[in-house]
C-alpha cells in the first residue's frame, strides 16, 4: 500500500483498491470510442501520406502516455487521449482548408504544448484564459460542437452538397446516411438510459450492422498495432514563424487551455476535489500533464491530446487517485493489440458519436447572457461561424474582433483587457495580410 500511496496518491483508509480499478475500467469504456473516430477523422489525410493505422496507434499511444503522467505526476483520476473538435481544427481547417501539410499540424501541435509547459510553469496561462469573456468561451465549447456534429453528417451522408444550395438532405433511406440513423438511435437510447460505454457499444453495435449493408469489414480481431513510423516525429520547421503558424498555435493553445480548465473544474466539482475557494489542489502538475501529453501526441503523430471529461464517469464509479488512470492507461494499452477491430469501423458508424458529442458540448451556451447583446452578439458570430466557415479559428478570430469591436463602440472599455486587444488586433492583421 505504501508503493500505492507513493506513486498513485493513495491512501489505504480512504481508498478501495477495487473501486480504483473499477472506475479506471469505466472511464476506458466511455472513451474508448475516441479509438475509432479518430483514425476515421485522420483518415482524410491518407492521400497525403498519413495512413489511418499508423494515427489509430499513435491515438493509443498519446493517451496511454498522457494518462501515465497524469496518474503518476498528477495523481488525478483523470484520463487524456487526442482531443475531439481539435483533431477535426487539425484535419478540416490546416489541412484540408488551409492547405497546410500535416506535417506543418504537427509542428502546431508539438509548439503549442511547448508553449504550455512554459506558459504552466510562469502561471501566464491565467493571464490568457482571464482576457476571454466568459460569453465567447462558453460560446467556443458549443461552436465546436456544431463543427463536429456536421462534421459527422457530412461523412455519414446525411448531409450533402449538392451544388445548388451549399448542403441538402441526403438520401437517408439506404446506404451510410441510413446505418448513422440507425446508429444515432441505439446509441441515444443507450445515453438516456446512462448505459456505462454508450458510445463505444453504439459505435461497435452500428459497424456489426453494417455488416449486411456491405459497409463494415471486420478481418481479424487480434494484432500487432500499425507501424507508426510514417508519421513519428515528421515535423515541419520552414514557416514556424508565419502569420498562419502562429494563428494555428493559437487557436490549438485556446481550446486546449479552455477544455482543459473546463473539464478539470467540471470533474474535480464532481468529485468533491476542490476546496472552499473554489481552487482545485495540484491544478498545476494536472495541466503540466495535459501540456506534456500534447507534445508526445505530436511526437507519435496525432492531434492534441486533452483531458477528457468522461473522466466524470470513472469518478462517479468511486475513483479519487492516480490507480484510477493508470488502469485507463493499461486499458488503452491493452486496445494497441485490437487495431482490426477499431479500423474496420465505417465513417458511418463513428458519426452517430460525433454528433452526440457535439450535444453534450452545447451545454455551454446556456451560460451566455443573450439578454445582453454585447455579450450575445459576439457569442453568437464565434458559435455559428465555425460550422459555416468550416474553421475553428474562423470563429474564434471573428468572435474576439466582434467582441472588441461591439464593446468598444459601446464605451464598455472596461470589457476589454489589453491581452484580447493585442489578439483583436493581431487577428484582424491575419484577414488583411492573408
């Protein structure tokens, strides 16, 4: 028990060895679908040399090591893996959009957690979140939200251009538009009865029934996990200091920052881990280890790795320690040897998940005051522009500058802070010069 207490943070009176187990279990299964949605987001990159095995053991990986550090480091029940919403900022917008190599996101991603490590151990990071109104991060959580469920439309084809009116209903009686429909309806039912690992066993039931549709192709089920060497390490050095690297940058550090905090403080309420103030102990060494788990998540090939809030599940399941996140750590180990299983999982079965992530992160703009304009207006351009400009960034820069711009013409200076004028003014620069 006193190896326990040293390396885990805990403490034999207080703690169940089972219960820790148990919960670390749980929070696996609540997560786990990020196995199948990431690779199958990635998997868009693969005509430019990023295959979807090799981003399917880098997702295990980043989070098996970023989890390490947070049960060891940081004791906390808190598991991480590649972030939704950031991986899509990283596929959809610097690549896809922006025409960027993933070469050059990855060289974002491995930045930006250099720069929280720095930002972590200066205590600037506060600096940061504080010149956000709280309206526009609020507003940021549910924007990504609307981004990722399209997201998951389109690829399910419920959602099609149609070159006419920009985006139609597709044709949802048959083929991978039907399968998400089906699967978006088990998998509900499966979250209104809180079902432990809903979206996984909706994800894993969606894929076996597209096995008649001729969707779903299971080979083996056991293997050795996918090379990652095409994309370990490949870093991009030749435009760190462009305009457009430090908007990515950026836009990486903000949401991480913001879910990071969000979740911390979300799960630590849950768990009754903050004290009287309001102040979570070791907050410090928890985004140290979410900073440090986005640099080998870059490292290994994948998009920021964040800590995710279906820790809540394992700290309702009793866990208090780092034992809780160790065992998510070997859970995800364990998943390494299962890659068959996870890749020959359809765009259509992963859909009904990022759609029903993207309602659970709209929760957050009922904390904006649409009563009041100078706060709503703002709120509104930043959430409704990342679904229709197709850009995390695009909405965050059009809300900052809406935000400073509205406030200021108003006279309510005192809205603004010198940190969100120095970004208003950058971001307006980026549309001017770019």
């Amino acid at each position: 028990m006193a190896a326990l207490e040293k390396l885990f943070g805990f403490e034999a009176g207080k703690h169940s060895v089972k219960t820790e187990i148990i919960a670390g279990i749980t929070t696996f299964l609540t997560m786990a679908y990020i196995l199948a949605v990431n690779p199958d987001i990635f998997s868009n990159l693969e005509g430019m040399g990023m295959p979807k095995g090799a981003v399917f053991t880098a997702t295990a990986l980043a989070a098996v090591v970023g989890t390490l550090v947070m049960s060891i480091y940081a004791k906390k029940p808190f598991a991480l893996a590649p972030g939704l919403g950031l991986n899509a900022f990283f596929v959809y917008t610097v690549c896809l959009t922006m025409g960027y190599s993933w070469s050059f996101a990855l060289t974002a991603v491995f930045i930006e957690g250099i720069i929280f490590v720095l930002l972590t151990v200066t205590n600037v990071r506060e600096a940061i979140i504080n010149a956000i109104p709280a309206s526009l991060k609020n507003a940021i959580s549910a924007g990504i939200g609307l981004f990722i469920a399209f997201i998951g439309l389109v690829n399910a084809g419920i959602i099609v251009d149609d070159g006419g009116t920009i985006v139609n209903l597709g044709t949802i009686t048959s083929g991978p538009a039907l399968l998400a429909i089906i699967g978006l309806i088990i998998t509900s039912v499966l979250l209104v009865f809180k079902v432990t690992g809903a979206m996984l066993i909706g994800i894993i039931a969606t894929a076996v029934i597209g096995i008649p549709f001729g969707l779903t192709n299971f080979g083996s089920v056991v293997s050795s996990a996918p090379s990652i060497a095409p994309i370990f390490c490949k870093f991009e050095w030749s435009n760190i200091f462009s305009l457009d690297m430090l908007v990515v940058v950026l836009t990486f550090l903000f949401v991480d920052m913001f879910d990071t905090i969000g979740t911390v403080i979300g799960v630590s309420k849950k768990a009754n881990m903050m004290n009287a103030d309001g102040t979570i102990p070791g907050v410090k060494k928890v985004l140290m280890a979410d900073a440090i788990a986005t640099i080998a998540g870059a490292v290994f090939g994948t998009s920021t790795t964040t800590t995710y809030v279906e820790s809540a599940s394992g700290v309702a399941a009793g866990g208090r320690t780092g034992l809780t996140s160790f065992t998510t750590a070997i859970c995800f180990a364990i998943a390494l040897f299962f890659a068959p299983v996870f890749l020959g999982i359809p765009s259509a079965a992963t859909a009904p998940a990022l759609f029903l992530v993207g309602v659970m992160m709209m929760g957050s703009i009922k904390e904006v005051d649409f009563n009041d304009f100078a706060e709503a207006i703002p709120a509104y351009i930043c959430m409704i522009m990342m679904p229709l400009a197709y850009s995390i960034s695009d909405g965050i820069m059009l809300g900052v500058i809406a935000y400073v711009v509205i406030n200021a013409l108003c006279g309510k200076f005192k809205n603004i802070s010198v940190m969100l004028w120095i970004l208003a003014i950058a971001f307006v620069l980026k549309y001017c010069l770019l």
